[in-house]
C-alpha cells in the first residue's frame, strides 16, 4: 500500500523526524527561510498532511490548496494562532499542537528575561565588551529586587503557573489575571492553590498597577491583541519590568517603546515581536533598557525534541484516522472528518 504523502514545511528533530519518515512519504522544506507563500502553496498541493510551525500562516487557501486529501495539520508549537481553526474545522481537519513539552523550558526562559531585564545583564555584557566598564562603583547599572516584590502574570494556563512556582523560590508574591481562562475563575477567595505556589487572582487594572514584573502567558486572541498598550503602560510602576514570552502582538510595540523611553517603565525584555525577525533599524533596538531574543523561549534540547516527536504523533494519528494526542478543534469529531 502506497503510504501517506506529507508536507514538512520544516526539518524536525530526530524524534520526530523518523516516525514521519518510516510512516510517510515526506518532503521537508529545505530553504534557509520559511517557504513563501507561493511555495506553500505549491508544495502542499495533493497531500494527506502537512507538518508545520509557528511561521507558516495555514489559512483556508493553503487548506483548499492541498485538496480533498489534506486529513490533518500538526503545528509544531503549542501555539496555533498562525493557523485558521474555524477553517479548518469547517473542512473536517483536526489540528495538533504541542502542549506541555515546552512548558518548563519556557518558564526557565521567562525567568532569565526577568532577571536579565531587571539586573541589566546585556546592557553590563555590552558595557564590557565596549570598553565602557571603567571601576566598580557602588551605583554601577544598579537594578530591582525579587525577593518580596510583586510578580503580575498574565494567562495562569500551565506556563504562567510553571512561572509562579519558581516565582515561590524568589519570595514574591504572586498574582495573576487571566484574559482567556482556559477554567472560569474558582469562586471564593480568588487565590488559586497551584502546587508550590500561591497566586491570587485580581483584576487586570490591579495587575497593572501592584506589580514590580509583569510576565505576559496568554494565547493571541481578539482579546489580547495590542492588550499592552498606551493605557496598560500608564497604570504600570516606572520601576516595573515587562516580560513577553507569549505572541508579539500582545504588545502594542510603539507604546511599548514610549514607554521604555521616557522611563515610564523601568524595562522590557521581549522573546516574541511583531514582526520577527525585528528589522534591525526597529526604534526599540536602540534602547538600552531593552532586551530582544530571537523567540528561544522554548529552545532546550528537551523541549524541541519532545515538541518534534509530539507533532510527529500527531500528524500520523490523523493519517490513520485516529483521533490527535492534542488536537486543538476537537469540535472536528462532532463532524465528518475527511
Ligand atoms: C510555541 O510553541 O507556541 C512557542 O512559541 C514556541 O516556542
């Protein structure tokens, strides 16, 4: 029997890349840069299943240039907002993503870009690399606290939770609001007892306005798109730190850049940005209080080979007609799957 034919619209790490290999016939996108969309166009044509990530925008045109025959999307990321659901639903093609395998990384992540933005690292590493460290002083890039300041979370799904039981070793005290609850809030107190860690829920204003650190854990959505704004950034500390390791466009970066400038805020530290790469003449490049990386939230050995092999499973559980591990429109098996 002739077997499944997929499109990888990137080359995955081993764990996964084997089972696709022994169970589909693959062509995996070799270019430096994502396939355009042209070439996504073109290369998804006629196939069972396409295996993508977080820089390929899968819209309903991609889904009805594959054909009839396209039976699943595994995205390679646990978040799916490149991807269009409501299309895909529409069409009967589950899609997978990769919950879980990340979370640990991520929080590890965060947590670097919290100490990194508020203890000024990159700019004391730039200080020294230029010759610009001339003695040690007692008011040398001289940055904030963590022991009992307050850490804002925004999203309390599994990474902000990952973030405050680390938050817990620091001694901060935690709270969190959360645009898109994934559980509606527990009535009652209001503080919700994650193992190794006590966080209280408040309002969004709240967050702003009590927080040292604000650490941004929430899918993109309508709701949270351009979230931190103009506004968001006026009720903050001017000695408060704002970390994004969610999507870029939960940030409203020209805000964002107001902000850092006139000190409004003390610092940002950015994994994620609108667009990326960040064109090198982007204003923000030019602040010193800001720290941009190249979206490696995630990037620990661990986490991208689980990632890999969990997107694996996916897309070969929809060749099969199995239902996904972790398929984000499970709405689709109310319905007729192609
Ligand atoms: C994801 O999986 O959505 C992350 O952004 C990748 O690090």
């Amino acid at each position: 029997m002739s077997k499944p034919r997929v499109f990888l619209t990137r080359l995955i790490l081993e764990s996964g890349l084997k089972p696709v290999q022994d169970f589909c016939e693959a062509e995996i996108w070799s270019g430096e840069l994502p396939p355009n969309r042209d070439e996504l166009m073109h290369y998804v044509h006629g196939r069972n299943g396409l295996l993508c990530l977080l820089t390929d925008r899968i819209d309903a045109d991609v889904m009805d240039a594959a054909g009839p025959g396209l039976k699943v999307i595994s995205n390679c990321a646990v978040g799916v907002d490149n991807v269009d659901l409501p299309a895909a639903t529409a069409r009967g093609i589950p899609v997978g993503n990769t919950p879980g395998v990340l979370t640990d990384a991520t929080a590890d992540f965060t947590f670097a870009l919290l100490m990194a933005a508020a203890r000024r690292v990159v700019e004391g590493e730039r200080q020294v690399r230029s010759g610009g460290w001339k003695t040690w002083s007692l008011d040398t890039l001289l940055g904030a606290d963590f022991a009992g300041a307050t850490l804002g979370l925004v999203g309390f799904g599994r990474i902000g939770r990952a973030v405050a039981r680390r938050a817990t070793g620091f001694g901060m005290r935690i709270i969190f609001s959360d645009p898109n609850p994934a559980t509606p809030p527990r009535p009652g107190t209001g503080t919700t007892p994650e193992p190794g860690a006590e966080a209280t829920q408040v309002d969004f204003d709240t967050l702003l306005r009590e927080s040292d650190f604000v650490s941004l854990h929430t899918p993109l959505t309508d709701k949270t798109r351009g979230l931190m704004n103009t506004a968001a950034f006026a009720k903050m500390k001017p000695t408060s730190v704002l970390v994004n390791t969610s999507r870029g466009p939960v940030v409203d970066q020209p805000a964002l850049y107001e902000a850092l400038k006139s000190h409004r805020i003390f610092a940002a530290a950015l994994d994620v940005t609108v667009p990326e790469p960040l064109p090198i003449d982007s204003p923000l490049l030019t602040l010193e209080n800001c720290i941009i990386v190249p979206h490696i939230a995630s990037a620990s050995w661990q986490a991208r080979q689980k990632m890999s092999r969990m997107a694996a499973e996916n897309l070969i559980a929809g060749l099969k007609g199995e239902r996904l591990p972790n398929c984000v429109n499970p709405e689709v098996y109310g319905r007729e799957l192609r």
